[in-house]
C-alpha cells in the first residue's frame, strides 16, 4: 500500500535485544494525509539500517510517499494492526510540468 503526506511527529527511538539476543531497533511516525478528512496514519519502522536512514533524511515538516504493509495480529482474542513502513522518499509533486516558452526563432 501507499500514502502521501506529512510527517507530523517522530517517537523516540527504541532498541533492546529479542530473546534469541539479537538486537533490534525501531521508531514510530506520525503522517497527515492532505486528503477531505486529513487522515493520520501511526507507522513503524523497524530494523536498525532503515531507523538510521529515516531518522537522518526525515523531520516533522516533510511530505513524503510511504510503501507499507499492514499487519494484524492475534492476541487473548484481541486483534492488533501494525502498519509497517518499509519506504519513505520525498513526494512527488503532481503538478503539469511548466510549457517551455518558445523563443521567436523561425525554425
């Protein structure tokens, strides 16, 4: 799945170590999309490359395009979604390329 819109707020990085001790690394976002009802979206990204890249590259301000997988998970009999980011780049502006201004050149 994909969303466009801008980031809203960054959670504090988390890190701590699986049972298995192999240490992981994750931070939460926040985005707003741009649509009728300014939709907010909470992602996660996990693994300690993409926390990095997307701490380095990314603030509160930025519009960005986010890849995701949703994942839904049972526990107790209560269900959990987790939206998964897996993608962020800077946004794509939509808008028709300018026409080139065409000089008075008779050919």
């Amino acid at each position: 799945m994909k969303v466009t819109g801008t980031i809203d707020k960054i959670g504090e990085v988390t890190e701590g170590t699986s049972k298995a001790g192999k240490a992981w690394k994750k931070v939460e976002f926040v985005l707003i999309t741009k649509d009728e009802y300014n939709n907010l979206y909470a992602f996660t990204i996990f693994g300690e490359e993409k926390v990095d890249k997307f701490i380095k590259y990314n603030k509160v301000g930025n519009e960005v395009d986010v890849d995701f997988n949703v994942e839904t998970r049972e526990y107790n009999d209560k269900y959990y979604t987790n939206l998964q980011a897996w993608k962020i780049f800077k946004a794509q502006d939509t808008a028709a390329p300018q026409a080139k201004e065409e000089d008075d050149a008779p050919f």
